[in-house]
C-alpha cells in the first residue's frame, strides 16, 4: 500500500515563482523570506503616511490617510497629543509597525 500524504495548501514565492508550501517562511528555491499574505494586502505605503505624519502630524492627517478616520478626529481636536501622539506615530511608521484601519502592517515604502 502507498502512503497518504494530505493535499497541503500552497503558494508562490514572491521573488521566484516557485511553488512553495502556504506555511513556508522562507523560498526552498531562492532562500528569500516570504511576506505574510495578512500583512501586505493594504495598498497604503510608508512615504506618504510618514510625510503626512512629519508636516501634518499634528493634524493627524497620516491617521486620515489609512482609514483611521476616529484617531484622526482625535488627533485633530488634541493637536497630535500635543505633538508626542504625533512623535510616537512617526516613529512607528518608520519602523513600519504602524498599521491601517484592517489592521494590516504597512510596510511598503513606494
């Protein structure tokens, strides 16, 4: 009798193509680390958050350009946490721990 193996789900690697596992962190063709599908599906990018976050941060206008239109408001009405909420969130979108209103990392910078 012949072995069962289950029908596993799969993916392609982003930077070669290759058919790899789902759950694979790494390509077994290239070697190049795999993106986490949950965390690049926003189209928001790290530049125009952080630039907006840098001149109008205090606005809260880079909380309006994710989707986070109520900590937007927030930041309005309080001028950025009197500049530190501002501060705080420049810090994490260069980092790119800053996340959009689905709650996906944004990460990308262009």
């Amino acid at each position: 009798m012949g072995t069962y193996l289950p029908d596993r789900p799969t993916k392609y690697c982003h930077a070669c193509s290759r058919t790899i596992d789902a759950m694979a962190v790494v390509c077994t063709g290239c070697g190049v680390m795999q993106r986490d599908a949950g965390e690049f599906a926003t189209e928001k990018r790290i530049l125009p958050a952080g630039l907006l976050c840098f001149l109008l941060g205090v606005f809260g206008v880079h909380r309006f350009y994710v989707g986070k239109v109520g900590s937007g408001v927030l930041q309005l009405c309080t001028l950025g946490g009197l500049g530190i909420w501002a501060i705080v969130d420049l810090i994490m979108i260069i980092t790119g721990n800053f996340r959009d209103a689905e709650g996906n990392r944004i990460t990308e910078w262009v």
